[in-house]
C-alpha cells in the first residue's frame, strides 16, 4: 500500500537475490518432474500446478506432499493481501497435514507478547471475535482479518500448536533509528546477534532503499514480500554504491535482520519443543525467497532442514521466476486472468509511529498526500476527526475511503496544527 509504517519499510518490497538454501541437499521431489523443461510459457499458462522454478517443470503434488513432510520446517510465503495465496497456504498446510498429522503453525502476523491469546484459540477456549480482540489483531497487523480466518480455523479444528512468529514493531522500528548495537540486551525481546547478511541480499534490499526513497510509483515494484524488482537501468535509480555505505541504509539492513531473526529463532524453538512435529511458518515471501532472510538465519542456528515454498502468479511472473527463489512454487491466477481484490485508496505517503501521533517521512510525488499538502516531518494528529495514536488505526480509516471522498486530516507541523483534506481521485488505480 502507498501508506506505510517505517517497521514496514523495514520489510517491504523485499528483493532477494537468486541461490539455494545452504546445505539443503537436491529435494528429492526432484525426480519426480512431469513436465518437460523445454516450453516455460506452456507450464506457466494453467494455475494450480506444482512448478519447480529451476527448470519450469512441473511436479507431482502427492510425492511433493510426502517428500515435504519429511522435513523439520517449511515455509510458505505470501504477499498479504492477496486471497489466492492465502487460499493456497491453506491447502497446502491440508496437504501436508494428510501425511504428518503432528504439525506446528507460525504466523509472523502475531507478536510473541500475544501467545496467551493464541493458545486460547487454538485449544478452543474463545470465540473468534475474543481471539481478534485479544491478540490485538487491528494493532499488530491491520490487514483484513477475514484473509487469514481460514487458516486460524483449520488451525483451532485440528487442535495444532500455535505460535507468534514476530516481535513487537516498536524493537524493528527503534533499530531502523538507532542501529541493532545501540539496543540494549535487556530490549531486544530475547533475540541473539543476526547472522550479517550476505554481500547479494545487501544489494538487493540497496535496489529496493533507492526506489523507496525515490518514491516510485507502487507500480514500479512488487508489494510487500513480493518478487524482485528488475530492469534497474543505468541512470533510473539511485547510486547504490552510496547507499551501500550509507549509516541510515546499515540500520534498515539491521532492521530487516532483526525480523529475520525474531522469526527464525521463533521457528527453531517450537521445533525444539516439538521435536516429533513438522514445523510451518506463514509469513511474507520476501523472508523467505532465496533464502537469505529468514532460511539463512536458521542455517545460522544450525537447522538446515528447511524448504521454501512460493505462489507464483500464472503468465509473466511465472515464466520470470528465478532458480533458488523456492524449492517448489505453487500456480495461482494472474491478477488480469481473475477478479482479485478492488483497487485500495492510498494517500501516498511514507510513515512513522511518533509519541503524539503519526510522522511523516515521505510524500511521493503526484500523491493524494501531496496534493492535499502533506510534507515530510507533519505529524498527522487525527483523520476524519478521529485520533490516531497508531499507524494501524490511519491506514484503517484510509483503507474505508471510498472512491471520490474528501478525508480531513489534522496535523501539526512545527508549532502549528492545521487541517489538510486529503481528496480521493473518482477511481482506485
């Protein structure tokens, strides 16, 4: 979304850089293909198939299944708003369910400070709306929750373990501002020193700093967690030798291995307490693509044994797809071959939690924001006279505009507030 918070920044827009998971030995689904490798486009045109991304050959479900369930973690990245891909998780976690009934499911949607609640649900012990409100879903993570009930629900029915893969975005975001060394051992939540990321995954997330801080049009890169940008041309971009040596770009690498961390050592540890368990984490793919976020802090920890699954849209995005992305991808409908979710408002604007409201940090260029007059450094104090104490609650009350609506927004800049009215445009792009 053009509206978000700079812990998000910290891990959106992930481009990760092409290679296999260190010390994973060739999958044995492997062997299996069913596809030629010759014609790319051919496999590529018909959604729900297995595809392995190295060769575009197709793969056979069941012994994938079996093969995957031999493993001590699997993860299957989304980006978040997407329904087939949550549609997909869904199954899959069914289909490995069917041939290891003991397994562990980790959300990175949920803070570890709201496993109390997770437990509850997961035992049966509260209601769906006592579960939302307990594990203070609006403030944690804010997408729709209907996205994710599906998955809460076979969780509950099968009476899995449950767990929170994430720590609070204050840590994420403190670091981004401060650097990972400057936290004390007594606020990092528990989590050890990141393993350094790797010389690729720090160039890529360089590619993905300068098209923020440009700010680029949404649809110049892909959405949260989502696929590598390309065509980085000479003169498009900023200089990423500079922000290679930039402190500010150091922390947002810190930052986005603070996360990685987090949920990596969450993963580690219910696999230590459930040793008989086959472990699955749901989280956004830019963790876990290529396998230099969260697969290559688990390799740090010593736990190898680890496969990466993705959705892959058909058409284009299938046939572009890199080998070392995923051990295995999934097919889904292409946003133009299906009806996909409606176009969102955005205000165009780049933010931060402050201790009296909502900062900003950018304004992108022909941005709703800065038509209305929005700058860099405002403090957006409420939004349809509503207070904002948090970045959820504006993105919320973003989100429920309507095409052609006027939002007023009260902000303080320097020792004034002033009212700006945010005016939609008549359709959602």
């Amino acid at each position: 979304m053009g509206l978000c918070a700079r812990a998000v920044f910290a891990t959106a827009f992930l481009a990760l850089p092409a290679t296999g998971v260190a010390g994973v030995n060739e999958p044995p689904w492997k062997a299996v293909a069913l596809a030629s490798t010759g014609d790319r486009s051919q496999a590529c045109r018909t959604a729900g198939a297995w595809l392995d991304p190295a060769t575009g050959a197709r793969l056979s479900a069941e012994q994938l299944m079996a093969s995957l369930a031999k493993r001590r973690i699997v993860l299957l990245g989304e980006s978040h708003d997407k329904v087939e891909h949550h549609r997909w998780q869904l199954h899959t976690l069914a289909g490995l369910h069917a041939h290891q009934s003991k397994l562990a499911v980790g959300f990175e949607m949920f803070p570890r400070a709201v496993q109390p609640a997770l437990d509850a649900w997961s035992k049966g012990k509260s209601s769906e709306a006592d579960f939302l409100a307990t594990s203070r879903w609006r403030e944690v993570w804010g997408y729709d929750s209907g996205l994710y009930l599906p998955l809460f629900h076979f969780v509950r029915q099968s009476r899995l373990p449950m767990f929170a893969l994430n720590v609070d975005r204050e840590l994420v975001a403190r670091v981004g501002q401060e650097g990972w060394s400057a936290i004390p051992r007594g606020a990092r939540e528990g989590i050890s020193d990141p393993a350094p990321a790797t010389d690729a995954y720090r160039r890529s997330l360089a590619e993905v700093y300068s098209l923020k801080r440009e700010g680029r049009p949404e649809g110049s890169v892909p959405q949260e967690g989502d696929d590598r940008p390309h065509g980085n041309e000479a003169g498009e971009r900023s200089d990423l030798s500079a922000i290679l040596e930039s402190e500010d770009f150091a922390r947002f690498v810190e930052a986005q291995l603070t996360w990685d961390r987090a949920m990596a050592e969450a993963l580690f540890e219910a696999r230590s307490e459930n040793p008989e368990a086959l472990v699955v984490g749901i989280l956004g793919r830019g963790h876990i693509q290529y396998g230099y976020g969260v697969p290559h802090q688990l390799a740090d920890l010593g736990e190898e044994s680890v496969a990466i699954l993705l959705p892959a849209e058909t058409g284009v995005a299938c046939q572009a797809l890199e080998p070392g992305v995923a051990d295995a991808v999934f097919l889904v409908a292409s946003d133009e071959s299906s009806e996909g979710e409606p176009a969102k408002p955005r205000l165009g604007i780049m933010i931060e939690q402050a201790e009296d409201g909502i900062r900003v940090l950018e304004v992108f260029e022909g941005s709703v924001a800065e038509v209305a007059g929005l700058t860099p450094g405002d403090i957006i104090l409420n939004a349809a006279t509503f207070p904002v104490a948090r970045t959820s609650e504006l993105i919320e009350i973003v989100q429920r505009q309507a095409p052609g609506t006027w939002l007023p927004l009260d902000v303080r800049r320097g020792s004034e507030t002033r009212r700006f009215v945010a005016e939609f445009p008549s359709r959602f792009e």
